[in-house]
C-alpha cells in the first residue's frame, strides 16, 4: 500500500471509530477526540469541535509532531499536543482516545472510584 493510501486508511478508520463510540455515547457532542500515529511520524486528529459520530473526511486533519497542520483545513483538537505528546514518550502507542463519557464522568464528579 502506498503511503498515502496508508495515510488515507488510517482517518478513514479513525471516522469509523468515532462513529461507533458516539453511537454508544461515550462521545456526546462535541466533546473528546481522537488521533492516531502514521507509520512516517505524523498523526490524524480529529479536529476541533465536531461531533465524532458524524465525522466527515474534512474532520479530521494530519498534523507533524510539533503540531503544525499538513492536510486539512479543519484546526486540529485544541488537545493535540496531549497526543503527541503520548506519541513521542511511548513509541508502542499508535493511537489515543481521549473521551468524557458521561457515567464515568458522573461517578468522577461524585467522588466514587
């Protein structure tokens, strides 16, 4: 596969990813996102305030490790560096969910474990 199909692949299933959490409400509006590493370095994001269960190919956005917008014209989750971040301590990760889901949020907000 060539490393731009790979690279197409690997949004395409991050908007299939989304999709299916939002379905299952672990995503609820506009909230959380979602990035996964390309084997050359860079990595897709989910972009800035889009409802992850109707992602469209212009949700989602490929960006350097410093951050800086390669393809898309959506601005990147405003949380990327927290994924690169990841990205570069642990090199054994190639993708990162960072989600609010309501139950798990509640049971945070009340204290219990």
């Amino acid at each position: 596969m060539a490393p731009e199909d790979r690279r197409a692949s690997i949004a395409g299933e991050l908007r299939r990813i989304g999709r299916i959490l939002g379905r299952r409400g672990i995503f609820v509006a506009d909230d959380g996102n979602l990035s996964a590493r390309c084997p050359d370095g860079t990595s897709w994001s989910t972009a800035r305030g889009v409802r992850k269960d109707a992602l469209r190919p212009g949700d989602v956005v490929r960006v350097a490790m410093d951050g800086a917008r390669l393809e898309g014209s959506s601005e990147p989750s405003s949380e990327i560096h927290l994924h690169l971040g990841i990205y570069s301590w642990r090199p054994d990760v190639g993708a990162v969910i960072h989600a609010h889901p309501p139950f798990a949020t509640g049971f945070a907000a009340a204290g219990v474990e």
